[in-house]
C-alpha cells in the first residue's frame, strides 16, 4: 500500500534524475485572502534534492494596513508596527528562492500572495515553477481524511507547535514533504510541477491603516465574518446578451459567449474577469455544455475543467490569445 511506503521509504538508492535540485518550501501568513491583500510574515526553509533541510529563515512583514485576522495568525498592529516593508525584505526572499522549486500546502495562494507583493515593488520572484503538497498528496494517494496542513503533518507523525505561524507551519511542511519526495522517488512518480507565471498586474483598494485593527472574528471592515472567507463580498451583474454559442477557431469573440477560466494567469484571474465582463461576455465560474470556451494556460493540467472540456468538445484558448480577442469584441445581435 502507498500509506505503507511512504512511512518505510527512507531514501530511495535511485534517484529519478528528472527530480528538482532544491527546493524552498515557504509559508506566509496575509492580512486576507483577496488581491488587495497584503503578507505580514514569511518563512522560508531550504532544501536539498531529496528534501533534507539546508537552512531557514523567517521575518515579519508591515504591511501599511490592518493586519486583518488577528485570532488566527496573532499578528498585531503593535507586533507589525516596526517590522521590515516588503520591499526592505524582497532582495532576501528571493535569494531563498532562487533556482529552487517554491514548494507549499495550496501553491496557488501562497506564490500569488508573493507574485503580488513582488508586482507591487516592481520586481519578479526568480521562481520558475512550484509544487504543491495537496496535489502531491492526491498523486501518492494518501489514506487523507481531508487535506489540511495538520492532516498531512499527522499523517507523518509531524507534530505541529503554533498553527498558523509561518515559521512552524513551515517547519511543519518540510518534515511532511521529505517522505512525500522519498515516496513519490521510490515509485517514479512524475511530481506535479507547475510553472510560476509573474503577476503584471495587481489591485490595491484603500485599506485600514496598521493600528485599527479589528476586535474580532466577523469586524473586520467590509469582509464577511468567520474564519474560511476574507474576501469581499462581490457579485458580478448579469450578462444581458443571449448565449450565440461555442467560439469557433480563427473566429471573433461575440458578447454572451460563456467563457471560463482554469488555471493560473499572468493578468491577475479578477482583473482578468473584469475584462471579459466589460467586453459583454458571460463569465461563468464552472464549465458545462453551454461554455463557449476554456481559458487556460495549462491544457494538460488534469483539472476538472479541462477534463469536462475534452469530454464536451469545448474550444481551449491560451490566456495569450484570449487577451488578443477581447480587443475586438463581435457585438451580440440586435
């Protein structure tokens, strides 16, 4: 069994020469979830090839504003107050980035945080690709209840100190990555590698200042309570226009075309939305029978989308070609 063999894999003799070099399994912990929010601490520790711990490091971030969910990550305004801006701290994250794979529990979030702060101080991460501990999980086929960080690092007898504190979790993750790495090398499992695409493009809405901060779980000013959403609240208007159908190849755009998106995007995903919307188009946040057609940058990604894509015959455009289109928008009929 895979729960057998990733708990007896010590360190396979042959090693797949495919495999990373280095790794940089990182944490950060944001004020929220959203685009305009922002890091208020980051922790990195570095790999070698087959998952032994080099170094780490860590630091507080000021993010200028309130540090949002003070009761999950503990970060006050007091604590953050004299703490680095990113821009005092970028030169030195990315030199622990630096040719080695970004490896974190839910990549996507974590390197789009960091895409941002990076877009945001007029620089790039010198990131080229990224796994990510859920989707390696999935692959090795753990015995997993759920694929939170805690499972994971319980799963491997990890033993976690201070939950949402980026150093610990971390920490936490390394550990839990090193048998996942020696399980997926004994059985030559391809590791789900993704590229990093850099973010040119970021939101910034006008936000609290550090030092008004929030009392609690629900006051945090124009998101909604609870601890799984931070996100504002947002509600796209309907598209007015009749759906003509599936976009067809070497053809234009028509407004009421119901599009979709799967995958990362080097135009930041809402901005992205924003843009099909104003062109008159449909964005729809699933794909059926109806979708027009499937943005992404990662055909081959094995997402749901691009699965039920191939299985309807669903058109497939590249971001690249999309943005071409959307200059030039067929009007729908009268």
């Amino acid at each position: 069994m895979l729960e057998d063999r990733t708990r007896a894999a010590s360190s396979p003799t042959e090693w797949p020469a495919a495999y990373p070099q280095g790794y940089a399994v990182v944490d950060v912990e944001t004020t929220g979830l959203a685009r305009d929010d922002r890091i208020i601490s980051a922790a990195v520790y570095r790999l070698d090839a087959r998952g032994e711990v080099e170094d780490h490091w860590y630091t507080l971030v000021n993010p200028e504003r309130d540090p949002g969910p003070v009761w999950i990550h503990g970060l006050t305004s007091e604590a953050l107050e004299g703490a680095p801006l990113f821009g005092d701290i970028a030169e030195e994250f990315a030199a622990r980035l630096d040719g080695r794979v970004l490896v974190a529990h839910n990549a996507v979030f974590d390197w789009q945080m960091i895409a941002r702060e990076y877009a945001r101080a007029r620089s790039e991460p010198p990131v080229k690709q990224r796994l990510c501990t859920i989707a390696l999980s999935k692959a090795l086929e753990l015995p997993l209840p759920n694929h939170k960080l805690e499972t994971l690092a319980a799963h491997f007898g990890v033993v976690q100190r201070r939950a949402h504190h980026a150093l610990d979790d971390a920490r936490v993750l390394a550990e839990a990555f090193r048998p996942s790495l020696r399980a997926a090398a004994a059985g030559g499992l391809r590791l789900p590698l993704h590229e990093c695409r850099p973010l040119t493009e970021f939101y910034d809405r006008p936000a609290p200042l550090i030092g008004r901060q929030a009392d609690g779980p629900g006051s945090y000013g124009g998101y909604r309570g609870g601890s799984s959403s931070w996100r504002p609240s947002r509600k796209r208007p309907a598209c007015p226009y009749p759906n003509p159908g599936r976009y067809t190849e070497g053809g234009r755009l028509k407004q009421g075309m119901r599009v979709a998106f799967s995958g990362d995007t080097s135009v930041e995903r809402e901005l992205l939305e924003d843009r099909a919307t104003e062109a008159g188009l449909h964005v729809s946040g699933s794909l059926s029978r109806l979708t027009s057609l499937l943005v992404t940058n990662d055909p081959d990604s094995g997402t749901s989308k691009v699965v039920k894509a191939r299985q309807y015959g669903t058109p497939v455009l590249d971001e690249a070609a999309f943005g071409q289109l959307l200059r030039d928008v067929e009007p729908a009929d009268e």
